[in-house]
C-alpha cells in the first residue's frame, strides 16, 4: 500500500474514532475526551493539506506539458504550411519563367524563319537575266532562294512537277514553269518576265507555297498526300 494510501486510512480511522470519542466525552463530561477530539483533527487538516498541494501540483505539471505538446504542434504545423507554401510560390515562379523562356525563344525562331523567308525572296533582278539557263544553274538559283532547310522539299515538288525545267510546258492545262503554276501567267506578280526568267519563278513558287501551306515542306507534305499542290 502507498504511503498516500496510508495516511489516507488513517485519517479515516481517526475521524471515526474522534467522531466517538467526542460522543462518549459529552456524555460523561470527561474533560480528557473533549480535548482529543481536538488534536486528532488538526492531524487530518495538515494530512489532507498535503495530499490537496501534492495532487494540484501534479496537475499543474500535467498542464504545463499539454502546452507544450500544443505549443510544438501548432509550431510543426506552422513551419510544414509555411515550407510547402514557400515551395509552391518558387514552383509557380519557376513554372512562369520556363514558359516564358519557351515564349521568347519560339519568337526568336520565327522572327529567324521570317528573316530566312525574306531573305529567300530575293528580286530576280539580282541574277543577271541569261538566254537560256541549265538544270545546274537553275538549282543554283534555287538554293540561294530558298531557305535551307526547305530546299528539299521544294526540290522535291519541282522535280515531279517540271524536272527542273523552267521552259516546260502543258499544252493541255495550260501550266508552265518550275512548279506548273496553273495558268502559267500567274506568275507575272512576281515579274513579267516569268516566262523566260527562273528565278522569277521560284520566287513566285515560294511566295505561293508560304501563304497556302506555310512552307515548301507543308506543300510538299500535301503533295505527297493528294500528288498535287
């Protein structure tokens, strides 16, 4: 048995036997049982006084802990919505900057395209005008015309359309040229002498390939696909 326990049963033992006591003192008049009653009484006060001061001291430590878990919980807390909102905003920066980056370079490379597209459509009155040009010369022509990355593919239409020929001729639809415009007097936008003139032609066939199928490439794409363009 503790001593809390203890001390317990004897307070109840002596309440008892001083609640007795004080009953047989006053009735036999006994001055003697008047008096005990007195001092077992003040005994249980100081015993009960101890046990009331330990018991609210223990609870008050109780207290103090349960603050401190809630105090270093709330601060766990805290400082996790704090780190997570800190590593969303730089997610969200970083996220804006790459799209960003994305958006200038994909400008970059069209103003390059666009550039490339300009530089391309040279006037024709920069080749000197010849009497007659070869296959070789008209290719030469070409590449100085077109950008290179779309050299091929416009190759690629103008050997099935004319086979590098800028004389030929459909008597039955009536195209001509390089890239069999249809008519061949379509042409003339791009210089009146287009009949005669290659790299009037080529500059009119990348102009009309540009703006109906943004590229040579796109126009060879559906060339494959419909044998037309």
């Amino acid at each position: 048995m503790s001593r809390i326990s203890v001390r317990g049963f004897a307070v109840a033992s002596a309440t008892a036997v001083t609640t007795v006591g004080a009953v047989v003192g006053v009735a036999s008049g006994s001055e003697q049982a008047t008096t005990e009653p007195v001092e077992a009484t003040a005994a249980d006060a100081t015993l009960l006084a101890d046990i009331s001061a330990g018991h609210q001291s223990q609870v008050q430590s109780a207290s103090l802990i349960q603050q401190a878990d809630a105090q270093t919980t709330a601060a766990d807390a805290a400082a996790k919505k704090s780190a997570e909102e800190s590593a969303r905003k730089q997610a969200a920066k970083d996220a804006a900057a790459k799209k960003e980056a994305a958006v200038k370079a994909a400008e970059a490379k069209a103003a390059e395209r666009e550039a490339l597209k300009q530089a391309s459509r040279s006037d024709p009155r920069d080749f000197a005008p010849q009497a007659s040009y070869t296959i070789a010369e008209v290719q030469a022509i070409a590449r100085q015309m077109v950008p290179a990355d779309q050299f091929q593919c416009f190759s690629n239409i103008v050997s099935h359309e004319s086979g590098w020929n800028y004389q030929a001729s459909n008597p039955s639809s009536g195209a001509y040229g390089l890239m069999q415009a249809l008519p061949g007097s379509k042409m003339a936008s791009a210089g009146a002498d287009w009949q005669t003139n290659p790299a009037t032609q080529i500059k009119w066939g990348l102009n009309y390939m540009d703006s109906r199928y943004q590229s040579p490439c796109g126009a060879w794409e559906f060339w494959q696909a419909n044998n037309w363009y």
